[in-house]
C-alpha cells in the first residue's frame, strides 16, 4: 500500500515537472514573439501585418505600440 502511494506521488511529480516545462516554453515563445513584434513596430509595420506574422493579439499589439511611442519620447 505504502509503495502505491509513492509512486502516484513520483507520478504527480513528474506530471507537476513536465507542466511547468511546458509554460515555461509557452512564455519563452511568447515573449519572442513580443520581442519580433516591438521591431516590427518600431521599423514602422502596421498593427495588422505585425498580428498576422506574430499571431499576438491587437490588444496586446497596441500596448507595446504605446509603449514604443512612450520610449521614443523620453529618448
């Protein structure tokens, strides 16, 4: 009964590991994508042909294009 038990925990463990590597390379591959779409934006694209090759939302989108426009005034 005892082993049993160890080894759902093992199992659950490994499960727990496995879904953390998985968000980890979800937010990885996010904040590439940002990071395409900020110089995308920056070089002058237009949100939609930076959301069609980035797949990133417009909401998502118009906020780092704020954000750029903020940077480039207190440069």
């Amino acid at each position: 009964m005892i082993e049993m038990q160890r080894l759902r925990d093992i199992a659950t463990r490994d499960e727990g590991r496995y879904e953390g590597k998985e968000e980890g390379k979800e937010e990885g591959k996010t904040e590439e994508q940002e990071r395409i779409a900020i110089s995308m934006l920056d070089s002058g694209m237009s949100l939609e042909q930076v959301k069609k090759w980035t797949n990133l939302d417009l909401q998502r989108l118009q906020e780092l294009s704020r954000e750029i426009e903020s940077a480039s005034m207190t440069d």
